[in-house]
C-alpha cells in the first residue's frame, strides 16, 4: 500500500514543487508514494477536481490530508517517521 499520495495538476509549479518535497522525504524515510493527476484520474466515488481542485497540490499520508498549496518537509518529515521510545513519566 502506497502510504504518500501526492495530488496535482499538469503546468502547477506549487505541484512541481511539492513533488520535488515529497520525493526527498520519501526517500530518507523510505516511504512509498505516488502521484495523481486530478483532472485525468479517475478514483471511484469520488470527484478529485471538484474536492480538490482549489487546493493543489495535496498530500495525504495514509489516507489523511497532511497539507495543501505549500507542502511543508518537517511535517511530512514527523509524521513518517515512527516515535522513538517516550520517557516514562
């Protein structure tokens, strides 16, 4: 299971440049992904561009939107990186 979606459009340069953020983390946390271009994919029951359009490029990790427009690395970072241990209390 791909856990990184990336969705965008062809000709957004905050789409190129999101793809350039999600690639570099993805590689140093090892984490799969994949893109997906909104107005060209179809994705049963549900409307990508009419959801999404507005706020390209998306990126949802796990099924969960993680941020939108400006992808932002430490985010995305922290939320693919496992915890390490807590200090008991």
């Amino acid at each position: 299971m791909t856990r990184v979606v990336l969705y965008g459009r062809a000709g957004c340069h905050l789409c190129d440049e999101a793809r350039e953020v999600v690639r570099t983390v993805c590689d140093e946390t090892g984490a799969d992904w994949s893109e997906v271009d909104i107005d060209t994919a179809q994705h049963p029951g549900r409307d990508l561009v009419g959801e999404l359009g507005e706020l390209v490029p998306v990126v949802e990790v796990d099924g969960v939107q993680q941020g939108y427009w400006r992808i932002d690395a430490n985010r995305l970072r922290r939320t693919l990186t496992p915890a390490g241990p807590r200090p008991l209390a």
